[in-house]
C-alpha cells in the first residue's frame, strides 16, 4: 500500500482538488480505486479518510487541479471542501514539529514524482514563437480530437454562457502556440446541402498544454444564439471526438522576448489568448518577465471568463483593469473608458520600444480603442497614427476582432 510509504506523523498532507480550475470532468472520481473521490453539484472533492495516496487520479486530470496538497493535522472535512470556491492557503501547522513534517514532504514527494512519470509527456513545445506551425490538418486531413471536459465558466443567470473546453490530441503532434486559433469542424451540413466549413477558436491553453507537458488545448467558447459551431461546442461532452483543423495564425503570437511588456486590451473571449500568454510567462518566466498589462471588458464579474483564477494573478505579474457594463447602480464601462481613466500609465507604455500591443474581442471595441489610444498620444504630443504604423512595421501590434 503506498500508504506504507509515508512516515507516521501527526500531520497529513491532505489530497484536495483546486475548485478554480477543476473542469468537473470526473475523470479522477472515475478513476480512483477505492472511491475516494466524490462530487455534488458544486465541487469534485478527496476524502481523507478513504484516500490512500495510490495517485491514480494524478496522472488522469486534463487540467492539473488535482494536484493540490495541505499539510494538516485535522483533515478538511467533505462538507467544508464542497463549500469552497476557493481552496484555502495552507495554514500553521501546531503540534506537528518541523522535522516530522520535512520527513512527510519527502516522502510525499517522492510518490508525487512517480506519479507525474506517468503524466501526459506526449506533448513537445515548440520553443519559440518565431516558426509558428499552420496548416498541420486541413479539411480533407483533419486531426481528431477527445474533448476531456467542457465547463462552464459563466454564472447561471448572468446571461452569458462561455464555456472552457479541453481537447486532446493523443499521439497526434499539435503544436499550437499562444494566440494561434484552431479550426472546429461541426458536423452535418447547411441549408445547401454542402458540409460546413470550420469554425476559427483562439486557443486559450499555453503551448505546453493545458496542463503541462499534456498533449490538450483549451478553448474559451461563447454559446452565440443560432450559432451553428458555437452550440456545436458548448454541447460537446467528455469522451466526444472532435474534427480540427490548424492550428492558424502566424502573427497574433508572443514576443520571444521573455522581457518584453505586453498591454493586451479584449472583450469577453477575446481574453482567451491573453489567458494563454499570461499562463505562458507564470510557467516559464515568473518572476523575470515584463511588465503585462490587462483591460478586460465583461457585462458583470460573473460573466467575466476566468475571473477567479484571474482574480488571483500578483499585481507584479498582470496588472488588471476588470471593467463591466452592466453592473446595476453603477455607470457603464468599457475597456476604452478605463484606458482613459489610465491615460498616464498607458502614455508611458506606447513610447517604450520594448512594448508590444494585443487588441481582441468584440469588432465594436477598436473603434473605441483606437479614439483612446489616439487622444492618448496627442495629449503626450505624438501622432498617434504614426506611432501605430511604426509599431506594426516592428511586429508590436496586433488587433483580432470579430
Ligand atoms: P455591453 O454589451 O454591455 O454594451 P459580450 O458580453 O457581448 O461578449 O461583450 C463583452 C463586453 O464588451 C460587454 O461588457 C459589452 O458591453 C462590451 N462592449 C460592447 N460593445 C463595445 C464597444 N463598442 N466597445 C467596448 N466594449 C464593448
């Protein structure tokens, strides 16, 4: 029993499951051996009492939310994990001394690398932007995909349903990088009888998976009234194959510069590329990387994909302006307002050469930026027209509206 592996010590580290960014695919309950792992219609949770730390469920998990360890001395009761939203910080341990839980770490880590050996591992990032692959699968080639899980980001009630869907390439090479999209073939045909043609979705998942080292890309999809591809999607369950095309796109990508700043400005799932590059740099360059900047615009938090997760990136890493349109009692905003109301900081990002600038989202938002960006300049004394031809030449401005 792997349990024997562990030292006898008052303290536990106890198995729990991250309920931001858990996709409720149930892979791991279906996978764990002694039925440790359960779920009501709020979280997936780990009973401490049953749970023997075989890791089975550690290498089966598409996001890596299951792998989340507390060291403590009373475990988290099942009632207290099903209420969370979020997990909590590891807190003091009292009793237990230093040494007993340094023994109980090494031990753990130990079971916990055996169990990652057997994780994902098919999947090989490129290691720059600058080679982007396209056109791997085509229409008359597609790769096959197996949705892993589809959850819904948005809250009931909030009007909006953005789902996050993860899709597995198997033994399948699909090297998507950050900002590239990926096409969705929906089934069936249209009015003229002919196949439909796919659908373009930008890839939200980091080049190294969405888990890392897994061979998956996750997809940020909006369920659009009538949309043929969208309801395709959002319909979409565990174990379901998908047809793809791609993956597309050689210009909305990442500065291979790890210290470049990046002021990225979206609409709803227009955000899914910026989720991509910010999970990029917190992976591979935390702590060293540039200076980023969001102006995220939603009707209401809890319509705002990934708010949560979002929520708890440092300030030094992503400086975030959340923006909303819609909250009740309070003046309507969008991203252009912010940006605005931010005039100085952004004045002071345009001129820096090492600055590269992402617009995605609703077509209706350019308009709107641009005016910011352009009375940004003129009040600093720069055209800004010209400023922008010159940072498009250099490959530091991006725009993907739809
Ligand atoms: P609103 O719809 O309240 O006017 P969506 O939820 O449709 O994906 O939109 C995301 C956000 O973008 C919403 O807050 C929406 O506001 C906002 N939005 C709509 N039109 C524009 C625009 N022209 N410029 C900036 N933001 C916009």
């Amino acid at each position: 029993m792997p349990e024997e592996k562990l030292p006898d010590t008052k303290a536990l580290k106890q198995h729990l499951i991250d309920p931001e960014i858990c996709i409720r695919c149930h892979t791991c309950e279906m996978t764990c051996p002694i039925e440790a792992i359960t779920h009501n219609e709020d979280n997936v949770v780990v009973d401490a009492d049953k749970c023997n730390f075989c890791m089975a469920c550690i290498p089966v998990c598409p996001t890596g939310s299951i792998d989340e360890w507390r060291v403590v001395e009373k475990p988290y009761s099942l009632d207290e994990q099903y209420a969370w939203t979020e997990l909590p910080e590891q807190q003091e341990i009292g009793a237990t001394n230093g040494d007993e839980i340094e023994a109980l770490d090494e031990a753990m880590a130990a079971l916990l690398a055996d169990a990652h050996k057997g994780a994902g591992g098919k999947s090989k990032a490129p290691a720059s932007a600058a080679k982007p692959s396209v056109n791997l699968y085509n229409l008359a080639k597609p790769a096959t995909a197996k949705v892993q899980g589809s959850y819904k980001l948005t809250a009931d009630g909030s009007g909006a349903d953005v789902r996050h869907i993860i899709l597995d390439f198997g033994g399948q090479p699909f090297p998507a990088l950050e900002g590239q999209s990926i096409g969705i073939l929906p089934p069936g045909t249209d009015k003229d009888g002919k196949p439909h043609l796919p659908r373009l979705y930008s890839v939200s998942s980091p080049r190294d998976g969405e888990r890392p080292n897994y061979n998956n890309v996750s997809l940020t999809v909006k369920r659009e009234e009538h949309g043929v591809c969208s309801n395709y999607v959002c319909d979409l369950e565990r174990g379901d194959e998908v047809r793809v095309t791609g993956p597309f796109g050689s210009t909305f990508l990442m500065p291979d510069d790890a210290s470049a700043k990046l002021l990225m400005i979206c609409t709803g799932t227009g955000s899914a590329p910026f989720r991509a590059f910010t999970m990029r740099r917190q992976r591979v360059a935390a702590g060293m990387s540039g200076d980023m900047v969001l102006f995220f615009g939603a009707r209401t938090p809890d319509s705002l994909p990934y708010f949560g997760p979002l929520s708890k990136i440092p300030e030094h890493l992503l400086r975030k302006h959340l923006v909303f349109s819609r909250i009740p009692g309070t003046e309507k905003e969008y991203v252009q307002d912010r940006m605005m109301r931010e005039q100085e900081a952004i004045a002071e990002m345009i001129i820096d050469p090492n600055v590269h600038i992402y617009i995605c989202g609703l077509r209706g938002m350019e308009e709107g930026v641009e005016q910011a960006f352009s009375s940004i300049a003129e009040s600093a004394g720069q055209s800004w027209s010209s400023m922008r031809d010159a940072m498009r030449d250099e490959g530091r401005y991006h725009v993907e509206t739809y």
